[in-house]
C-alpha cells in the first residue's frame, strides 16, 4: 500500500536532472555579481621622468602603470590632476608614443555598432605610457596654492565575471539575459561607485 504512494525512482531522478542547471545558473549569477571591489592600491603609478618628443614643442612624461593586485583590473580613465585646481583635466597622447595603442583598447565593429573596450591589466602586468605634460597656468594674483605640480590619476575597477562576460558577449554576440533573468546588470558594473583611483606622486615642474 505505501509503495503505491511514492513517487517513482525514475520520476525523482529526471526532476534531479532538471534542478541540476536551475542550481549551475543560480551559482553562476551569484558568481557574476557577488565580487568585492577592488582596493586602493591595487595599481601602481611610478613618474620616471621627462622625455622630448622631435619636431613638438612640448614635454611629455614617462609613467610605469603596474598592476600590484592577484586579480585582474579593468582601466576606465584617467586625467591629470593640477595642484590647486578642483577639476580633472584631458591627458594628451602622441600615436608614435608608448601606451597609445593600448590606452585606446580594442576596437571592435559590430552590425549595429563600434564597441570599444578598456584595457585589462593582469596580476603583475605592467607598461610604459606616455603623456603630454598638462598646460599649466600660473595666477600670481591667485591667493591660492601654486599650481606647479600635476600629477597623473588613473581609474580602475575589479575585473569580474560580469565584465568578463559582457565583453565576451559582445564579440559573441551572446545573450545579455535568459528570459526574465538577467545574467549582466550593466548599469551595476559600469557605476562610477565601483571604481578605484590610483594616482602618482605630485610632479614639479
């Protein structure tokens, strides 16, 4: 009489097979969206010194950018701070220079759009880049700090599986989300909120 009541083995092994992905899917959500930032000093900036490029009226100064973290991160930008002045200003590359080519990423063309994507720093990976000196201008009137020193501040956020799938999405043209699940909240790994700012020391003129 009881073994009437229960359920067939092979009722309970196909209804396992089916919570077997629903369960992958569930860990792999988790996965993509549950990572800790990343930390102040996880990227490095060394100022190494001038340099003159010919035929241009203007110094450019060799930076060494290295990533000191055990994980991979994402560079989102960089500007150059003026000592006294609030606001970020444009750095300026030259193409036949260190670093252009790897600043700009990797272009990639789609059928509706040109996606391009940051460079990625792996643990331990460095490089030399290149940079105008920012234009400096100095108020003698101005009651303030001086502002002859500059330094160079770069952005950067941990490189997750969500970037890592949405980047693979995009050359793949692979799905952003499965019916009403979404596997990328890319409104959520682009916040500024999520990035971390590594700076060089302060550059006398």
């Amino acid at each position: 009489m009881n073994s009437t009541l229960a359920p067939p083995r092979r009722s309970r092994f196909w209804l396992l097979l089916l919570l077997i992905p629903v369960i992958v899917l569930l860990a792999a959500i988790l996965a993509l969206r549950s990572v800790p930032l990343a930390t102040k000093n996880a990227v490095r900036i060394d100022f190494l010194g001038y340099t003159n490029v010919p035929e241009i009226n203007r110094r450019y100064a060799l930076f060494s950018v290295s990533n000191q973290a055990p994980y991979a991160v994402h560079w989102r930008g960089q500007g150059a701070e003026i000592n006294g002045d609030t606001n970020l200003h444009a750095v300026s590359l030259n193409p036949k220079l260190p670093g252009y080519t790897y600043y700009h990423g990797a272009v990639i063309k789609t059928n509706l759009h040109t996606l391009t994507f940051s460079p990625v720093f792996n643990p331990g990976e460095s490089l030399r880049i290149v940079l105008a000196e920012p234009l400096i201008i100095k108020d003698e009137d101005s009651s303030g700090p001086p502002t002859n020193r500059w330094r160079l501040s770069m952005f950067f956020c941990r490189y997750t599986l969500s970037e890592r799938y949405f980047d693979l999405a995009a050359r793949k043209h692979l799905p952003l989300k499965l019916g009403p699940i979404v596997l990328v909240d890319t409104q959520r790994f682009l916040n500024p909120s999520n990035n971390v700012t590594a700076s060089s020391p302060w550059i006398s003129e």
